[in-house]
C-alpha cells in the first residue's frame, strides 16, 4: 500500500516558511495595512533566507526548484496570515518568463534582485476595455530605430508603488487586430511617460492596485523579453505559475481562517459547553476542512505537471486548482466569521476582512466563469461560449 505526501525537502520547506512567518504574523500583517504601510521586512527576509527565488535556476541567484517549491512557500505564509499577493507577481510570473526566455544578459540584470527581493517586478496584463479577453489588448509596441516606443493603459495592476520594473504585455502596432501575439516587455517604473495612479480599495491589504497610464516610453532593444513573434507561448509560461501560485494562495488563506475558527470553537462556551460540541458549528468546519485539503491536492498535481514540463494537462490541473481553492477559501472564510459570531465582524478578532481577501481568488487572477469556460470545453469538448 502507498500514501501520497510531500517530499521530505518539501515539508521541511513549510515548516522552515511557517517558523519565519509565525515571527510576524495577521496581526503585523493587518497593521501595516491600515497605517498605510507595507511589508517590506518581511519580503526581505523571505528573500534572504532564499524562499522569494526558490523557483529560479541557482545560477541567478535562486533555488534550483520548481513551482510547487515557490506555492509551498505562498501557502505557509497565507496559513500565518501573511497572504503576500506579489508573490504571485514577481518571482512566479515574471522570474519564471525571464528565466525561461530571457537574454543571458536579462537572467544577470533582473533574476537576482527576484530572488532576494531588492528589485521587485510586477505584471501588466489587463485593460479597462479589454478585461480577460486578451485578444482585445490596445497597448501597441512601436519600433523606433533600434528600440521600442510604447502607448496604452493598463489597470488592476499590483503593487506598482512597490517595484523598480514592470513586466508589460504589449501587442505590435501593425497587429491592433485578430489574434494577440504578445511581446513582452520590462519597463522601468521611472521611465518617462510611464504614471500610475492608485485604485482605493476595501480590502486590508499591504498592497495596493493601480491604474497604469504609458504614454510614447521610450524602451531600448534589450527591454524586449523573448521572441517579438513568440505568440502566446511565451505569456502563458507565466499564467499557468499565476494560477497555481494564486490557488497556493487562496488555500493558505483559508488555513489560517479555518484554524482560527476552530480555536475559537474550542474555547468559546454557550449552552453547557464548547460550541465546538455543536453539529452546527462543528459540521461547516470539517467540510472546509475537507475541501481545502481537496484544493490543495489539486495544487499539488498542477504544481508537479507543470514542473514535469507538461503544459496542457498543468493548465486544466491549475484552472481547477485555482477555482476549488477560491471556492473553499470563500466558504471558509464565511465559516469563520459565522463560528466567531457578533466578534467575527469586529476588527479585534480579523475575521471580516478574510470575507474580502478571499472573495479576490473569484475573480483574479482568471474569474471563475472563465475556469469554467476552460473546462467546459477543454475538458469536456462542448461548444465554445465565448
């Protein structure tokens, strides 16, 4: 008979991740959220301690592993209350697109910063008047000599204020219309013409959202990452580890939110005894438990087909693994503040502002209704819809 866990160097990992993490913790996170500032010291010292580019070959700085190494990684620090969004971003997408069809030159210029988190760079994919139809991307690349000149809007943009570069999905200007080939490019968040404005927000988040404005930035040739005709190829090696690493992070947020549940139940008493004692309250929490550890699974075998190179089968294993995480990290969340009662809604315990966190993994990285498009008709052969 055979059992599935972790690898030994993998469990290790967690309990390394979760040891730092537990230094900080929801209630550093939440503090630095609402006095307005932002987690920095404990990205260094994820970088430092080499967890930020587990995912990125070691010659650049990183660890040589793969990206279920880097969701292990996202996932304790969610489970400690330490949901990192840009983790998604900066090492998961953009390290695993430079390290995949970067120059040399690039690797040495922007991997080790990835890795150790002194130079963070973002994503910038979506458009007010494209949404998650890609095909409808109106930020044009113009050549100019031997560079680039660059004009568009992008929005939902994370943590611009917090990064030196931004990874940006462009179309060619004699390409407005059929089918996207992307070209990808690494703009300098000072770069001249390129401004950002912030998006208010009501989720309690060290990161912020913005609205990304890029008019005629002036690029070199070198800005240019991979094949200006490489097509779509070279923009999904980056969604597949998005949406692995987003149901990473969805599954660590609703360990944490089921663990503080499940405390209180056990210590809070009405009617003779533990609530805990209670099927009402007892039964919601041991079906979130059920389902996370189905998520999570999930994740896992996204994780290990994409690591073993297989594209297709990663892409359905991490769209599923995304929406079953997003699905349980909502309904545990609710869970949660409902086991905490009136004090689920007050800031003291932190229950209500999960309700938010978690209602993101719905709708971003790719919304639920386009997971379910993916499956309908990649896993079940029915008609396109869209």
């Amino acid at each position: 008979m055979s059992t599935f866990t972790e690898s030994e160097e993998r469990q290790e990992l967690r309990k390394q991740v979760a040891r730092l993490a537990s230094k900080y913790g929801h209630d550093y996170f939440t503090g630095q959220a609402r006095a307005g500032q932002k987690t920095t010291d404990l990205w260094l010292e994820i970088g430092k301690a080499g967890y930020l580019g587990i995912n990125v070959p070691e010659e650049y700085g990183g660890g040589g592993g793969g990206i279920g190494d880097l969701a292990a990684v996202c996932e304790e620090l969610a489970a400690a209350g330490c949901p990192l969004l840009l983790m998604v971003v900066s090492p998961a997408i953009c390290g695993t697109v430079i390290s995949r069809y970067g120059t040399e030159a690039q690797k040495q210029k922007w991997l080790p910063g990835i890795c150790d988190g002194t130079s963070t760079m973002v994503f910038a994919i979506t458009e007010p008047d494209a949404g998650t139809n890609t095909h409808n991307i109106a930020t044009t690349a113009r050549k100019d000599g031997d560079g680039w000149v660059l004009n568009g809007r992008k929005i939902w943009i994370s943590g611009v204020d917090e990064a030196d570069n931004v990874l940006i999905v462009a179309r060619t200007e004699d390409a407005k219309t059929g089918k996207i080939k992307p070209v990808l490019f690494v703009v300098p968040t000072d770069a001249p013409g390129f401004e950002y404005t912030a998006i208010p927000m009501e989720i309690v988040s060290p990161e912020s959202q913005f609205q990304v404005f890029i008019d005629d930035v002036r690029l070199p040739a070198d800005a240019l990452v991979g094949d200006e005709n490489g097509g779509l190829a070279q923009l999904f090696a980056g969604l597949n580890p998005e949406r692995i690493m987003g149901a990473s992070f969805s599954t660590g947020l609703a360990r944490y939110a089921l663990e503080r549940a499940v405390a209180y139940a056990k210590e809070r008493e009405v009617f003779n005894g533990p609530i805990g004692g209670h099927q009402a309250i007892a039964h919601p929490l041991a079906q979130s438990h059920i389902e996370i550890e189905m998520a999570r699974l999930m994740t896992q075998k996204a994780a290990a087909l994409y690591d073993a190179g297989d594209e297709f089968a990663a892409g359905e294993a991490a769209n599923m693994a995304k929406y079953a995480a997003a699905e349980a990290a909502c309904d545990t969340a609710d869970r949660a503040v409902q086991t905490h009662g009136g004090f689920g809604i007050s800031q003291e315990y932190g229950m209500a502002a999960l309700l938010v966190a978690a209602r993101v993994g719905r709708i971003a990285p790719v919304s639920r209704e386009m997971v379910l498009n993916f499956v309908s008709m990649h896993s079940l052969g029915l008609p396109k819809s869209y």
